[in-house]
C-alpha cells in the first residue's frame, strides 16, 4: 500500500519576461511517482531539474497548478487550507539548511513543541516530556533545549529539524538536501540516525538530494529528474549500476570509482540545457545526449519498462540501441564510503 501516491503533477510558475508580458516556466511536468510505507524514495537530478518543487507541492507548501497527491486515501490538492492543517501532522518536511528554517528567536525546545500545541497533541507539563524524548532519540541533550539556533552546530541544528518533523508521529517525511549544508562526518552520523528513525517508526522518506552515495545507501527506489520530467526510475541498485537513460549514465560515470584501480568512462553531457520556459516537445536531453538520432526530436520520450519495475524515457534505450555501462555501485556504499564525498560533479 502506497503511504504517498503523485499523479500527473505538474507545477508552472509565471514569470515577467518585459514591461507587459508574462511566460511560464516548467518546474515540474507532469510526473507520477508513489512511495510505499516504511520505504525511501530517493529523488535526484541537477540543480534547477525541479526536485525541490516536487518537495514542497508533496507537502503543499505550493500549491500545484494540476495533477493529484495522495496521502494515504486523501486527496491533497483537493482540500482547503483549513481543510489541509488536521492532515499536515501526517505530512513533514526536513529543509537544507537548518539555520534558515530554525526560527532564531525560539530556543530548540521551543520549536519541538510547536507543533504537538499546534495539532493539539500535548501541552504543559506533557509536551515538555514529550519534547525532551525526542531530542534523546535524536541523539540530542536535554541542555540543548534551551538553546537558541545560532548556540547549535549545524548537525545539532538539524537534528533538531528532524525531532520537530518527528513530533506529530508523520507517516511521511519529505527530505531536502538535508545533508548538504553539513561536513561529510556530521553527513553520515545524521543519515545513520535517519535509517535508524526509520527503522523504529516504520517511515516513509521522500529523500531529494544530489549526492548519489546519500541515495545509495538509504533508497529503496530512485527516480531521476531531468528538467522537469523523470527519466528513469527503479531500484536503487538497478538503476546505479545498469543505468539505461543516458542522462543518469552521465551522473553516475562521475561518481569516483570506490576501486582506485577501476577506470570509468567518462560521459559527458555537452551543449546548452534548454529553457524551463519554452521545453522542447520532444525529448529534452537531444540537444546535450551524446546518443541522439534525428527521430529523437521528433516526438516525446516516456517512461517505458525494460524490466519489472525498472522504466526509462529514452526511444533509442528502450529499443536496445545504445551500449549499457555496468557500474560496481549500488552493492559497494555504506556510511563508512560517505566519508570520500561521493557527490556528482556538476550538482548543486
């Protein structure tokens, strides 16, 4: 059973493009995903391929322009925003950057039990206990509740990001680049201890991030995002290490070899990236993809099965007519690999 389930979204924003006219740029275009219980997602793609505008339409912190989310049996994008506050404590967000979602004039107990007085959870005397439990599973002290954002380190700073998300018992968390901001020995004790949340309250993360050994190691599933649109999708293991899109061949050919002896080929993507504001009606990676055809710009890629569970949005890919790299990836990156700092060149 699905625990968060995306059809057809889509999100355009308008933008001023002169004194008087207007255009809309194509965040996200009409993708469809879904997330079971107790599993992880996870959503990767370069900076500006539209990510993180998946992450705050999930949590309805933007409205989509059309499409549906569904969280459990419930309709999101059709409630209204009183409709939507009983429904949120099952819905939660970590951000990138704990110094800018943390309110600086709250102390870190403070903004833990906000949301147990908000959703009527817990109050007084309770919402203290209740408070100074979850900073402990968090691996936080109960000294640090009564200090302010800027007396935290950024892990301290973010794992209390993550004990606020876990105060209302969510079903699903949405995970933004939750461990960019933060040095790569900090990055893998707070991955760690968000596998190990799982693992105790049977969570359903939608992680987004650019850094393929973050995925690798949490995801069940990945879904690749280019401009917009989803690529490729399929089991973590499947996908990085037969990837079939020639777009996630190219991120994964740039992850360093955890084999000092292995020589990867490198496959670049060369060309200009095409405007969010006018896509292309065909595929849109033909303007950078070293395998493109005349036919590819003649007609839409979409996602098609090359095996159980496993679809890609490339004609020629799905036809079998591009070379498929193997990578000795998936298998190979725990917490410990964390520390070499396996983030895809290129990615912000």
């Amino acid at each position: 059973m699905s625990s968060l389930r995306i059809e057809h979204l889509v999100k355009h924003y308008a933008i001023r493009t002169g004194f008087a006219s207007r255009q809309m740029l194509h965040a996200v275009d009409d993708i469809s995903l879904d997330l079971g219980a107790g599993e992880t997602l996870g959503l990767v793609g370069e900076s500006g391929s539209g990510k993180s505008t998946v992450g705050k339409c999930v949590t309805m912190l933007e409205r989509p322009t059309s499409g549906h989310i569904f969280l459990g049996d419930v309709d999101l994008t059709t409630l209204s925003y009183n409709e939507l506050r009983p429904v949120r404590k099952d819905i939660q967000m970590v951000f990138q950057d704990p110094s800018d979602s943390l309110d600086p004039r709250r102390t870190a107990g403070e903004t833990v039990m906000e949301p147990l007085t908000l959703h009527h959870i817990a109050s007084g005397k309770d919402a203290i206990e209740r408070t100074a439990k979850l900073f402990e599973q968090v691996g936080l002290k109960p000294e640090h509740m009564v200090r302010f954002p800027h007396q935290l380190s950024g892990g301290q700073q973010q794992r209390v990001g993550i004990a606020r998300a876990l105060a209302t018992d969510p079903k699903v968390i949405v995970l933004d680049e939750p461990t960019s901001a933060l040095d790569v020995s900090v990055q893998a004790k707070l991955i760690k201890l968000l596998r190990d949340l799982q693992r105790e309250r049977s969570l359903s993360y939608l992680f987004i991030s650019h850094d393929l050994s973050v995925i690798g190691y949490l995801s069940t599933r990945v879904a690749v995002m280019y401009l917009g649109q989803i690529v490729e999708i399929g089991e973590t293991r499947q996908v990085f290490e037969r990837p079939h899109h020639p777009y996630t061949m190219a991120l994964m050919s740039a992850v360093p070899a955890s084999n000092p002896l292995e020589r990867r080929e490198r496959i670049h993507l060369s060309g200009e990236i095409p405007s969010p504001i006018a896509p292309p009606n065909h595929c849109r990676l033909v303007s950078r993809c070293p395998f493109a055809v005349p036919a590819c710009s003649q007609q839409p890629a979409v996602l098609e099965p090359i095996a159980p569970g496993h679809l890609v949005a490339c004609h020629r890919a799905v036809k079998g007519e591009i070379p498929i790299p193997t990578f000795a990836f998936g298998s190979t990156v725990t917490v410990d690999s964390l520390e070499g700092g396996a983030a895809v060149e290129g990615l912000e």
